[in-house]
C-alpha cells in the first residue's frame, strides 16, 4: 500500500471511498477508482483516473 506523504497514513481504498460518499463499503464489495471515485471528479466509470493526477491536493467532504 502507499503512504501519505503529509499525515504518514497508509492509503486503504475503503477509506477513501468514505472520505468522498460517507458511506463505508460492504465486505467483498468491489471498489475500483473510476466506477466509485470517478463521479467526484466528473469522470465516468472505465475511464482512466490516478490518484494523484486526479485527487491530489483536493479535499474530500468527509474524514479519511
């Protein structure tokens, strides 16, 4: 896993996907940075997105 540069905290997909929706995923459940994250940042599902490119320095409405 990465780790965040300014807090040191590991980077867990389940979180970041609550940071953005409040909701925290169900076990098992698939969560991909398009199809979950993508719509925060006008991307569609399939498109290709990165953390960095397309998240970095943006705030998320709720804790990580």
């Amino acid at each position: 896993m990465a780790i965040l540069p300014a807090t040191g905290t590991e980077i867990a997909m389940g979180r970041i996907r609550k940071a953005y929706n409040n909701v925290a995923p169900g076990a098992g459940q698939n969560i991909t940075l398009s199809g979950s994250l993508g719509p925060y940042k006008g991307r569609s599902a399939g498109n290709q997105i990165s953390m960095s490119s397309t998240f970095g320095g943006a705030t998320s409405p709720y804790a990580y």
